[in-house]
C-alpha cells in the first residue's frame, strides 16, 4: 500500500496507546485493532464491540475519524 504525505501526516499524529474513550478504557490500538479484525465499517459495529461512545459521548468524533482512517488504509495492521 502506498501512502501519501497526507497519510503519513495522519498516521504518524495518532499516538496508538492514547486512550480513545476514556469512559471504557479503550486505547487507540484497541480500537484500531477491533476495526480492523473484524473489517468494522460502522460507528454502530464498533461501539457493539468495544462500548465506545457510549459513556459521555466524548469520542465519538475520533471514532469516525479512526473508522475512516482504516478503511482509507484498507484495513492495514499497524506498523508501530
């Protein structure tokens, strides 16, 4: 798969083992790792698998944004 600059700005300015919903205590990486495992396209697919967004509402945005991430990296496994 080839990256552009875009991309690299992208994947390099997440931070895999920051938490990305702290109600529920799921990581970046985890979050990262269920979407792809699973082939995840929907908010509502991860949120059954991982309880994302479903505390204060706060992650749901980054959500998206790491939902569209990996399906723009065709579900690649991570490299860091």
């Amino acid at each position: 798969m080839e990256l552009n600059l875009e991309d690299l700005k992208c994947q390099t300015s997440i931070n895999y083992d920051k938490m990305l919903c702290f109600c529920k205590s799921v990581s970046y990486r985890d979050a990262y790792n269920t979407i792809i495992t699973h082939k995840i396209t929907t908010l509502e697919e991860l949120v059954k698998l991982t309880g994302v967004t479903t505390g204060c509402g706060g992650c749901k945005s980054k959500a998206e944004r790491l939902l569209e991430y990996a399906q723009k990296c065709n579900f690649a496994p991570l490299n860091v």
